[in-house]
C-alpha cells in the first residue's frame, strides 16, 4: 500500500513538473541560451567576391581619388540585395614595366578597413608611353588572389583603366588565356574603360566579351558622385564611437591581428574626408558590414550572442584591461558594451537612412546620373548577381 502511494506521489509531481516546464522557462528558472540570429551566421550568406584591378600611372589620378572616396558607397551598394551578402574585396594596382612597380596586389578579404588603408597609399603615377602592363594586371587578378571555392559565390573583377594592353611582350599571359582560366573558376571580368581613347576601346570589349562580363566608358575621372550630405559629421562621429566598442581576446597571434586591423582604423579616421568616414559608417552599420567592424575574435558580440562563456575563457586571453577586473565587473562591461553598440548602431542606421533620401533627392535634381560610375557599377553588379539569387531594386548607393 505504501509504495503505491509513493508512486501515485511521485507520478503527480512529474506530472505538475511537465505541465508547468513552459513557465518555468518564461520566468528565468530553467535558463536557455539565446536563438541563433541570421548576423550570427555569415557562412549561410550569399557571397560577393569582387576585385578591382586598377591602373595607377600618371593618367588615372582622377579615377583613383574617385575610388578613394567611393569605395566604401560600391561596398554599401553591393550590400543592399535582398539577402544581405557577405562582401570580400581585393585590390591589383597595376602600371608597367621600367615604372616603380608592374603589380601590386591585395588579397581578398572582409576586413575592408585593412584593403582600404592600402587604396589610400595608391598614388597616379608613371606610365606616359601608351599601353600598359594589363595582361599581367588580369592574370593576378585571376590567378594572384584567393578566390573561395563556392560556386554560389558572385566572383567579378573590374578591369579600370585608360590604355591598351602591352601584346608585344613575349614572357606575358595574355588576357584570352588568363580569362578563359577565369570563365573555369567562374569569375566574371568587366572593363571599365576611363576617357575615349580609341585604341583602348577594342581590347577593352574584347576582354569583357571573353570575361563573360559588361563594358562601359566614363569620364577620365569616373564621372562619381561625390556628394557632402548634413548627416554625413554626425555618422562619421558616431561611427568612430562604434569602433571603440570593439574588445578583442584570444591568443598572442590573435590579438596582434585585430591590431593592425586597428591601426588601419586609426589611419582611415586620421587621414579620410568625413564624406567618405560616413559611407564607411553606413556600410559598417549594415548588416553586410558587420565583419568588416567587428572582425575576428570580438569578444562582446561572442559572448552576448552565447557562442563564448565568458567564464570559460583563460584570463590571460582576455583583453589587457579586464584581466584585472572580477568576473562581476567583467560581465558588467561586457553587457554595457553591447547595449553602447546596438544603440550607436541604431542611431547611424537613422541618420544613413536620412543621408541617402537626401542624395537621392540631390541626384534627382541634377537630372540623374545613369553616366556615372556609381549606377554603371549598379548595374553591371545587379544584372550579373541575380544568376546567384542577388535581387537588386533600391538602385546604387552614393
């Protein structure tokens, strides 16, 4: 008789336990971690590889301090699809031979901070003599950098430039080559020819016909808009706070990364017009953008979003200024640091969203500017994208 109350007993009390599990979760008794957010899972995200090859001699002064200042709107444009993509950008700075250099190149990387205080160092120069190293400029652009190995990713290069390519080099790759090896990885090459010279035009439609890709001319310096908006200080200032909310940990290695990542940061806000701080703002406010602030090993966004316990991480891994703080204080910093970040990123998406009526309504009142480098790159992006499920419909991003 007793061990069948004890049973009926201990059957009620499983029974309650069931029955009342679901407000227990809901009033913090039975904690569980947070549901995954899409911003927390890049590898599900459409990609768009894109490499600018650029000739950087003596003509192309113009069209480099457009893509100095415009580099981080194409960034933003590339970033309004549908399906927020994950953008890596590479640079190929090209010139010829007897000039200071043939090539320079910089890989493919989301840490477009790093790829851009390189851009800032690019300055026009040599050439004079006709055709150019553009042969040698493709085959690093194809062949030089790390391509990923997705076939959903959206690959493209933009060959940008005033001159023919060099055809009498004996030890050259030539470009038919170099794209057919392109077409294989499938990476799409467009030209963008700079002025009218009629002996660019020619190869310049041929390599993009081979390239699978679109050609277009704009003025020999871009034909960019480069307009300063009211907003564009504020995002600027609120976009350098944001910086300062990153923490980062881990090894030796690790942190020393995420520094020169800083100290590209540093040069970007020392030495950049505030237009071009405040593309950089929206961008990084973005969801696309969210890898290029925050980069590798973040602490505040691993452990608000559970993928890091706090407590679990070695002391000497933690960034210098908390490794003497308690846990308490630790986790304090660690939660007023996220809530900082969602509110600064909150207040630059408002002010993005007003920047960008006002330069859409300024545009419109210069009669548009389908000529200009911003929509022709739009274009050219929002055509060949949609075979990788892209949908384009805001139009470019000044």
């Amino acid at each position: 008789m007793k061990s069948k109350i004890i049973a009926v007993a201990l059957f009620i009390l499983t029974a309650a336990t069931v029955i009342a599990y679901p407000s227990l979760r809901s009033n913090g008794a039975i904690p569980r971690p947070p549901p995954p957010q899409a911003h927390l899972l890049p590898e599900n995200r459409p990609k768009i590889e894109v490499v600018f090859a650029l000739d950087t001699t003596g003509s192309m002064g113009g069209l480099i301090q457009a893509a100095k200042e415009k580099i981080w709107s194409i960034a933003t444009t590339m970033a309004s699809a549908q399906t927020a993509p994950e953008i890596s950008i590479g640079l190929v700075a090209y010139r010829d031979r007897g000039d200071a250099y043939v090539t320079k190149v910089v890989d493919l990387s989301t840490d477009l901070d790093s790829v851009y205080a390189t851009l800032m160092d690019f300055e026009a120069d040599g050439g004079g003599d006709g055709p150019e190293s553009v042969n040698q400029a493709l085959y690093e652009a194809v062949n030089g950098v790390s391509w990923s190995q997705d076939p959903q990713s959206y690959k493209v290069v933009f060959l940008v430039g005033d001159a023919p390519p060099h055809m009498d080099y004996q030890d050259d790759v030539k470009y038919p080559a170099t794209l057919s090896a392109a077409k294989d990885k499938g990476i799409v090459v467009n030209t963008i020819q700079c002025g009218d010279m009629a002996v660019t035009t020619g190869p310049w439609q041929r390599i993009a016909e081979l390239g699978h890709g679109s050609y277009f001319e704009v003025e020999q310096a871009g034909s960019a808009v480069a307009l300063a908006t009211p907003f564009d200080a504020d995002i600027a200032s609120l976009s350098a706070e944001l910086d300062g909310t990153r923490l980062y940990y881990g090894s030796e290695e690790e942190k020393a990364k995420m520094d020169r990542k800083r100290e590209a940061t540093t040069k970007l806000h020392a030495f950049s017009s505030v237009e071009v701080r405040a593309r950089r703002g929206a961008f990084n406010a973005s969801e696309s953008g969210r890898k290029n602030l925050l980069g590798e090993s973040e602490l505040v966004d691993d452990v608000a979003s559970g993928r890091v316990d706090l407590a679990e991480i070695e002391n000497e891994r933690l960034p210098q200024p908390m490794q003497s703080m308690s846990p308490e204080k630790q986790r304090t910093l660690i939660e007023e640091t996220a809530d900082k970040r969602s509110t600064l990123t909150r207040q630059i998406k408002e002010l993005a969203q007003k920047r960008s009526e006002f330069l859409a309504e300024e545009v419109k009142k210069a009669g548009g500017a389908r000529d200009s480098l911003d929509h022709q790159i739009y274009s050219t992006i929002r055509d060949q994208a949609a075979a990788k499920g892209l949908e384009y419909d805001r139009g470019p991003e000044y």
